[in-house]
C-alpha cells in the first residue's frame, strides 16, 4: 500500500517530474478550480487510417482502439441470480473481445518484428499517472509535452490557462486496490511502418484535493480524502521498427453497451 503522497509545486520553481521510485512524502502544489484533480476526459475516437492512407500520413493521435472491452463493476455489473441472460451476453461478449484481442497481438507481433510485455503498461500507467498529476500541479507544460498524448496535451493547457494562480494541493493517500489491467490490446497497420499498443489500467486510489484562499487559507472541507476510481490509457507506438515511449493518450469508462 503506498504511503501519504502530497504533490506540491510554487510558481517560481518547478521541480523534474518524479518517478514512481521517488513519490515518497513528496508535496506537489498547483491551482484548479474544482475540489476533484481528475485527469480531463479524451473522447473516444474512431481509428483514422483510411484517411491517413490517402492522405500518405498518420495523425499523431489515432484514439482509442476500436472494441476496447472493459468489464463493468459494483451495480453496473449485472447480477448473476437475477439477469442471467444479461450476464452471460456480457461474458461472452469479454471471452471474444479478449480471444480477438490475442489474434490481433499474434498479427502485431508478427508484423512488428517485436515482443509484447504482458506487465510493463501497468507499471507505465502506475508511473505515468503520478508524473502526470505532478506536471499538471506544477503547470509544467514541458513535461505534460512528454507524458501525454496530443488530445489529452491540449486538454490540460486549457485548464491550465483557466485556473490562474488559484493555489491547490493534491495528496494520493493510498492505493485502495491494487492497479491492474483491464484491457490490453495490439493494432498493426497496413500499408504503413505504424504499429501500437494500447492498454486500459484501472487505478483506485484515496485522493484529496486541498484549495486555498488568495490568504492561503484552506477551504473548508475541500482536504477531504475521496475515493476516485481510474481508468488510465496508455498507449505505445512503434514506426519504422522503432519502439516510442509510452504516454497516456486518456481516460475511459466501462463498457455499457455489449452485443
């Protein structure tokens, strides 16, 4: 379980971002307006590689892998005693999304010419989240740069244009589960040198968004630990048998909707 992690940051000093191995009772400061920091939400996308083929380029940002399949929980999860038809359309729905997941990994790999980590996104995603909320407390637009996906890049610079100088602290408590996860899947291209992985992670985790008064005061009640639960994508790609780095290309939500 991991110890109380404050992030903080002042307007005159930025600090490099952190690395899961130093998150430690470190302190990050930053301004938003909102009691919550939840990462800012990217849309799904349709793949758009009919019109990058005609084009003869790749957008940088391709969206979410199509049939991405992330299995419901709590009351979205249908009941086994009382819909059965309903749960086993939705198992069944998980057993092909996943068998067709691993035809398309064999067909990445092959086409790729390289090998597929089954752990290394969530420890990436792990990682990736704390850099990002870091980056994100601190105003560090360089690093945001570097962490996350085009969409999510632009997401952030709004937010960041919008919340002024209003000061916040962020603190992630603990992790209430550990994270896993919840869909990994692989694409190749044809036609093009492009290839990607792209995996879904689910984080729990206590977190508390403290805000301040222009008098550096605290506002009541805005300290309170939230549980917040995340689903963090993560994507890498390969061009040109070159392997680039992980970055988070956004968030998802479970799957509502299964035929």
């Amino acid at each position: 379980m991991l110890p109380r992690v404050v992030a903080s940051a002042s307007a005159s000093a930025v600090r490099p971002v952190l690395r899961l191995s130093a998150i430690r009772n470190v302190r990050y400061k930053g301004g938003n307006r909102g009691t919550q920091l939840p990462m800012p939400k990217v849309r799904p996308q349709q793949s758009h590689r009919i019109a990058a083929q005609e084009l003869g380029e790749l957008p940088a940002d391709l969206g979410l892998l199509p049939d991405t399949f992330i299995m419901p929980t709590g009351a979205k999860l249908p009941s086994l005693i009382m819909t059965p038809a309903l749960r086993f359309k939705l198992e069944w729905a998980r057993a092909k999304a996943r068998m067709v997941d691993w035809r398309d990994k064999l067909v990445f790999m092959y086409m790729a010419k390289t090998k597929i980590r089954i752990r290394e996104p969530k420890n990436v995603a792990v990682t990736l989240h704390v850099d990002m909320y870091n980056a994100f407390a601190q105003g560090d637009v360089d690093s945001l740069r570097i962490i996350c996906g085009e969409g999510l890049l632009d997401s952030f610079k709004k937010r960041l244009m919008a919340r002024g100088k209003t000061r916040v602290e962020w603190t992630l408590h603990r992790y209430l589960e550990r994270p896993r996860i919840v869909s990994y899947k692989a694409a190749h291209y044809a036609g093009t040198t492009l290839s990607r992985q792209q995996a879904v992670v689910r984080i729990h985790s206590l977190q508390s968004v403290t805000r301040y008064t222009p008098q550096g005061k605290v506002v009541e009640g805005t300290d309170i630990p939230k549980p917040v639960i995340e689903y963090i994508v993560v994507e890498k790609k390969r061009i040109a048998g070159t392997d680039q780095p992980w970055h988070v290309w956004g968030t998802t939500t479970e799957t509502t909707t299964y035929m």
